[in-house]
C-alpha cells in the first residue's frame, strides 16, 4: 500500500497542473449540470397536474415553455460533456512525453526507471485512472441530467444525445489519452504536438463513428421513410435515407445517382419514387421506394458497450505505439 501511495502522490506531482485543470473543469461542469437538473426536477414538481413537461397539453402552455426554456441550457451543458473526453485526453496525454523531451529531462528519468516501457506504463497507468475517476462521475451525471431534461425517455433503449451522455464518455477519453501520448512522444515538443493531436483526434473519432455506422448496419430495420417513425420520436438511430430499387436491391442516393446520373427524383404520398424531369409522376418512370434504415432503440446498451470497446481498444493500440516510440527515441 506505501509503494501505491508513493505513485500516486509522484505522479501528481508530476502532471499537478494537468490533473488540477481537468479536476477543476470537471467539478465546474459536474456542479453546473447538478444544479440545472435540480431546477428541471423543481420545475416538473411544481406543475403536478402537467404529466408531460415536454409536449405541449392544453392549460400547460406558460409551464411547458419555461421548462423547454431551462431545458435548452440542460442541451448546452451535454454539448460540453460530449467534448470533455477528447480535451481531457489531450491536455493530460500530449505533455507526458512530450514535456519531458522537450525539457531534456527524458533521459535522467528513463536512466532512473532503468525501463523506458515501465516509466511509461506508471505514467500512464495514473493518467488513465484520472480519466476514469473524473469522466465516470461526468458519465453519471449527464444521465442524470438527461432525465431530468427529457423525463419521459427510457435512457436504456434511447439513442437520444447519444455520445453525450453515459459510460461512453470515459471510453472516448482514453482513447483521447492514447492519441496525446503517441502524438507527444512522436513529436517531443508541446504546443505542435497538442496541435496535431487535436486535428488527428477529429480524423480518428469521425473515422470511428463511420466504421460504427456501418457495424450497425447489421442491426438496422429498413422501414418506409413516410410511416413517422423517424429515430427521434421513439429513441432510434436513423443511419440515413436509402431507396429500394424495384428489384429488391437497397442503395444509397449517392449509389443512385451514381448509375442513374443527376435525375430529378419527385416522391409521392405513398412514398414511391420516380425519375420525373417534367414533374409527371408516370408509372413508366418508376425508380423503387424511399426507405429510412433505424437501428432499434432496444440495441442501445449493445451499440455502447461496442463502441466503448472499440474506444478502449484503439486507446491500448495507440498506447503500445506511443511505447514503441519511447523506446527508439534520443532523450532529447
């Protein structure tokens, strides 16, 4: 337990600055979001007799508009949640490398470690507890928040803010972590290393959300885009519009077009679609149906639990990287 002790209160003092702004910034946002979920609960508490706050019932127009008005700043307070774990994981992971190369410390410490691999799994080891205790509390309560913003929702089966709230917020922030220690270590200096880190965590995660899309795919229901099922309205995931060809076959609009050329597609009531360059609507004419592909509310929990492993995983690959790098490179 003393030899815990010893790293933990080393490695503070080590990356204080870092783990007091992120602690800092984390209890600001933790005790904005407490407060304006209280105030929501307060809110619905004081109008008994309006069961919904979020839909509009007769007599609870003036209650309705001051929830939706509280709530907006609820939405805001999510956004920040959402972006928390790529600032986090940069701003603790780029300097731990890159502060010390640049500072021509590296080499004193690593002769000290006698391995650069265990000096850099002790680093890292406390930076990633950081991460889970700060995130995980963030996790909770933007669940709580959400409740309290959207009351009605079943947060287990609801794809509603999705990566804005919940347990994939902590995945996001070691993966964040694993692009700052690679980037800074590969660079050795702080402020390009931050820069580049920040735009390769933009290609990283966007790349990551496509490949997720596509996984879902797997998962998703092809229903008539016309039929009022759209993913906000009952907690699915809308992966976007697709035509079914009357042959059977589902392509993209960009697929169509891509065979067909710039058409001019017109869509009746009963959601069929036809090339019409005149705007007749002749059965001659007829191209397939316009579908919207949903991923089931109910494949919440799966599609996290997925995502955040894939997170994770992309953290660990990046992290064996930023090792491999440590272990090649000149101290200063």
């Amino acid at each position: 337990m003393s030899r815990i002790g010893s790293w933990l209160a080393l490695s503070f003092r080590l990356h204080r600055w870092e783990v007091l702004a992120s602690a800092a910034g984390t209890a600001v946002l933790t005790g904005l979001m407490l407060w304006m979920a209280w105030q929501l609960r307060l809110l619905a508490a004081s109008e008994p007799g309006c069961p919904d706050p979020t839909s509009y019932v007769a007599g609870c127009e003036q209650f309705v508009q001051r929830f939706s008005d509280l709530g907006d700043w609820g939405r805001q307070l999510l956004y920040l949640s959402w972006g928390a774990p790529f600032g986090m994981g940069l701003v603790l992971g780029v300097p731990l490398v890159s502060r010390e190369v640049e500072q021509r410390t590296a080499g004193m410490a690593w002769t000290l470690s006698g391995s650069r691999a265990w000096w850099l799994a002790r680093r890292v080891g406390f930076l990633a507890l950081v991460i889970v205790g700060l995130l995980g509390v963030l996790a909770i309560v933007s669940e709580l928040l959400t409740a309290a913003v959207l009351p009605t929702l079943q947060l287990d089966s609801d794809f509603t803010w999705y990566g804005r709230r919940g347990w994939l917020i902590v995945a996001r922030g070691l993966a964040s972590l694993g692009i700052g220690v690679l980037l800074g270590a590969a660079i050795g200096r702080l402020l390009p290393a931050m820069l580049v880190a920040g735009f390769a965590s933009v290609l990283v995660f966007v790349g990551l959300s496509l490949g997720m899309d596509r996984w879902l795919e797997a998962d998703a229901l092809l229903l008539p885009a016309m039929n009022g099922n759209a993913g906000s309205e009952i907690g699915d995931r809308s992966l976007g519009w697709r035509i079914e060809l009357a042959s059977g076959e589902v392509v993209t609009p960009d697929e169509l077009f891509g065979r067909l050329g710039m058409i001019n597609v017109n869509e009746d009531m009963d959601g069929r679609l036809f090339d019409s360059p005149d705007g007749t609507l002749r059965p001659e004419n007829f191209i397939g149906w316009s579908r919207e592909l949903l991923v089931p509310g109910r494949m919440y929990p799966t599609t996290v639990l997925r995502e955040s492993t894939v997170a994770g995983g992309v953290g660990a690959l990046l992290l064996l990287l930023a090792a491999a790098v440590v272990g090649r490179r000149r101290p200063g």
